[in-house]
C-alpha cells in the first residue's frame, strides 16, 4: 500500500471506527495478513497522541482476544501526519511507518 502526497501534507479523517493496538507484533501480523510470504511491502501508522483526551477507548478487558491489546477510535478521528516516517524490515517484509496525531476535534 502506498501513501499519496496529500495526505502526507493535510492528513485525513477515518470515516468508521478505527481499531488500533500497542503491540507492534499484532500490527505487523494483521498488516502482512495470513501469508506473509506473499507481502514484501506494508504501511503502518504510529499514532502518538498529543494529550489524553485524543487517546482511543483500552479494550483488552472486555475483549475475546485480549493479547490483541486494542484500543479504539471514534468514527471521523482525523489523523495529521507529524511528518516523522521510518521503514524498517520485519521478516523480510518492508514496513513503512508514518507517525499521525489522533483528534477527534479541530
């Protein structure tokens, strides 16, 4: 998956809710798919939230996979690109990581 120019300058808006996780190894996993054989290149956001009031909902408590250390997002969360990004190998598999900043108001 590649990221356009466009939202590297302005960001964009998640239109339904956004599943997140804490643990790289899940992001990794659910990025690759079932096959990472077949992935050579993968695009991951790192949020980093700014203050605790544009941190998603912690779910692992009441969640059938706990160890999936999730964290929700209310749908229209924008995401603005802090413009840091770093690609890194994870088993062969090319992983591109954009930091974005999580709001849920301008």
């Amino acid at each position: 998956m590649e990221i356009d120019g466009d939202f590297l300058s302005v960001g964009g808006t998640e239109v339904a809710p956004m599943s997140t996780t804490t643990d790289l190894r899940v992001a990794v996993s659910y990025s690759v798919g079932f096959d990472p054989s077949n992935a050579r290149r993968t695009l991951l956001f790192k949020l980093r939230a700014g203050s605790f009031m544009d941190r998603g909902a912690e779910l692992s408590y009441l969640s059938c996979l706990p160890g999936e250390a999730e964290m929700a997002f209310p749908p229209l969360t924008y995401l603005s690109p802090s413009g840091r990004r770093e690609v890194f190998k994870v088993g062969g598999v090319e992983l591109e990581c954009i930091e974005v900043e999580p709001r849920f108001s301008s």
